[in-house]
C-alpha cells in the first residue's frame, strides 16, 4: 500500500510543483489562431510562394493551424517520373473523368502545388478531382468520388497525385 501512495504522489508531483500545462498543439481545438492569418489564398500558374511540396498542407492552413489562409483543397501535382509537375490545373467536378458540373478549378504553381480556401461543401457533398498537365494534354482522375480536399493525406510517398507519361 505505501508503494500505491508513493507512485500516486509522484504522478500530481507536476501539478504540485505549479508546472505550467502545455501548449495546445498544432489542430487542437485550444490551439489559439491569430485571425490575421484567415485571408483568402489561391494558387496560380507561375506563383513561386508555395512550399513543402507533398506534405499535407491542411495540417498547417486550417482553423487550428499557424499557416495562412484556411484550405478548403491543396495538394501536390506530379509528372510521371514524380517529379512536381507546374503549371496544371485541377478540377472538382460532379461526376468522375471532368464530366458533370464544375464545382471549382483551381491552377497548380510553379512548385506543383494547389490550394485554395474557397468554401467547399466538403464533407458533405463529395466531388470528383480531375488534374490536367500545362498544356491540357495530360490528364488524370479519381474514378470515385472524395469528401475531402486534404489530397496529399492520401496520395502521399509513391501514390502521390500523378499525371499520365506523355
């Protein structure tokens, strides 16, 4: 019974001691967001202020997250070979293989990234993604629908967002 005090003790030490609790992390609902960084932010062809190619940009630009501008879809655009691929250009649309209505189309950057934080109706309405190479030559599609703008959470490492070979 002394060995259960003792451990018990040990545990509220911290509490005791006047620690201070830690910092909510990143996408915690406590995670304070400086308002400032809620503006509207596009992609388009030529930009060269994107970054972190592949990564899931919405772990950073979201309602819990230090990076500017709320994305409602991002992601990365590769080339066969893997590597990023500028200049594209990626469709949301209401049926699989750019048929039905486009809901939004948005330009890939210079660096292969996509986003924007116009208002979607993710999750509730799913949408089909169709990417388009520069020169509209190349394309590639989901066959199902997705009801998340987050690309890069799924198409990361070797099953990246990728456009045909020429």
């Amino acid at each position: 019974m002394p060995r259960t005090l003792l451990t018990f003790a040990l545990a509220l030490a911290p509490l005791a001691c006047g620690d201070p609790e830690p910092e909510p992390f990143l996408g915690d609902d406590e995670f304070v967001r400086d308002p400032a960084l809620d503006v509207e932010l596009v992609s388009a062809h030529g930009d060269d202020i994107s970054h972190a190619d592949g990564d899931n940009c919405m772990r950073c630009h979201q309602e819990n997250g230090p990076g500017p501008g709320r994305f409602s879809v991002a992601g990365t655009l590769y080339d066969a070979d893997g590597a990023p691929s500028p200049d594209g250009l990626v469709e949301l649309r209401t049926a699989p293989d750019g048929a039905g209505d486009l809901v939004l189309a948005v330009e890939v950057d210079a660096h292969g990234n996509f986003y924007s934080t116009e208002p979607l109706a993710f999750p509730d309405t799913a949408l089909f993604p169709t990417v388009y190479s520069s020169d509209g030559a190349r394309k590639n599609h989901m066959p199902f629908p997705t009801r998340s703008g987050a690309c890069n959470v799924c198409h990361a490492g070797g099953f990246g967002v990728q456009l045909p070979e020429a």
